[in-house]
C-alpha cells in the first residue's frame, strides 16, 4: 500500500530515496541548471516565447534520470507541486554539499 503524503516536509525524505542513483540526481541537476538559465535568458532578451523549453528540459531530463537509471516511476505523476518543490531543494542540497548526507537521512526516516 502507498503511503500518502499530506505535507511538503513529509514528501521529501520519500522524494529523496526516489532519487538514489548519482546519475538520475545528475539528470535533475541539469535539467534544474537549465531551468534557470532559460528564465534568466528569456527576462535579460525579453524574449518570453524561449519560456516554452522550461517543462521540455526541467521534466525531460528528470524523466529521462527515472526512466533509464532509476527504473522507477517519476513521483511527479502523484505528488506534481511537492514534487517540483522538493526538486529545487534537492538542487539547493546539492550545491551546498549535502545532498549525500540528506539521502542518508531519508533512508533512514522512508526506511529504505
């Protein structure tokens, strides 16, 4: 039976377990990179019609990470806003180094 989550900080820990392999998190990360460089370039060249790339890179390379190296089901199909959320903070997670520690965490909490 699948677990419901009622809150962001409850989806987490699960989010992150559903993101154990390097390089599915790797796919995220550039895909969220991607994300943003489309929004800075489309508000610097005001060219807003670029915006329409942001869910073809930001869900495309995410899809791809689940889909050929973790093998699993993209949370986002169940849980669209707490998944998107929890992107942007694995993403703050990785940049500050403790992404690693995190997962371990979850792992512990989703009992993984």
């Amino acid at each position: 039976m699948e677990r419901k989550y009622h809150t962001l900080k409850d989806f987490y820990p699960y989010y992150l377990t559903e993101h154990s392999d390097p390089t599915c998190r790797l796919f995220h990360y550039i895909g969220t990179t991607l994300l943003f460089v489309i929004v800075i370039a489309s508000i610097v060249t005001g060219i807003a019609k670029i915006l329409f790339l942001l869910p073809i890179v930001g869900y495309g390379f995410a899809w791809m990470g689940h889909f050929i190296f973790e093998k699993n089901k993209p949370a986002t199909f169940q849980y669209p806003f707490y998944s998107l959320a929890s992107d942007f903070i694995m993403f703050f997670h990785f940049l500050t180094g403790k992404v690693d520690a995190k997962l371990a965490d979850a792992k512990k909490i989703v009992g993984v």
